[in-house]
C-alpha cells in the first residue's frame, strides 16, 4: 500500500513539473476565436496562462446590455431579446442569456481549451434544445 501511494506521489510531481512546459492549448471548441486571431493575451492577460480567462476579458468583446454584461441580442431598453427554443416538447421563447440566476460565468457553456459541456447549465433544472457554438 505505502509503495503504490509512493509512486502515485511521484507520478503526481512530474506531471506537476512538466505542466510548464506543455505549451499552450489549443483553441478546439470556438474556431472563430482561433481565426480572429485571438491569442492567450486577449484573454488570459499573459501567454503563460495559469488561471481561467475571467468574465470581463470575455466582455472586452462580447459585451452588450447595461452593466457591461452579455445578454445576446439586447432591444431598445437594454433587456435580452427572447428567441424560440425547444422545451420538452414545446416551443418557448426565453433569452438564453438573460438568466433568472443573474450573471452566470461565461465559461460555465461557453468552452474554448475543451468541448463544451455535454449538458448546458439550464438543464439541469429544464430540457432545453440548445446547441452552443
């Protein structure tokens, strides 16, 4: 047992050695990112990323709506204009960013290192057919 938690521990402190040196991710999910020509600097403020980009460097060019915060297509008041999604089995319009939760983080379904996420944050709680870009 002690020898099988020794070489776990070791394994664990190269991986953590060599992270430096893994080179930057690539951007897998957001191919429009990779095209503008957006690099870790946009996003990440560094080309030595250690945290995850916050909302605010999102909103440095997806901002709309008052507060600086996104809500997708906004109308002459500034609220989030409703679109027509799927919801078990009929039809409902919502706007997808306008949350009733207040501002959810834009990485909780927008990815751009990864896949998005297998299930969107408003399922857990709806059924919603919702595809993310």
């Amino acid at each position: 047992m002690k020898r099988t938690f020794s070489i776990f521990l070791m394994l664990f402190a190269l991986v953590l050695m060599a992270a430096p040196f893994a080179g930057a991710q690539q951007i897998v999910s957001t191919k429009k990112h990779a095209g503008a020509g957006v690099t870790c600097v946009n996003c990440h403020g560094t080309n030595t990323p250690k945290e995850m980009a916050s909302t605010e460097a999102c909103l440095t060019c997806h901002k709309s709506g008052n507060g600086g915060y996104y809500y997708g297509k906004v109308d002459a008041k500034g609220d989030g204009v409703e679109k027509e999604y799927m919801e078990s089995g009929r039809i409902r319009k919502m706007a997808i960013h306008d949350s009733h939760q207040g501002q959810v983080r834009c990485t909780v379904c927008h990815a751009v290192h990864k896949e998005p996420p297998a299930k969107m944050h408003c399922n857990w709680c709806h059924t919603v057919d919702v595809k993310v870009p």
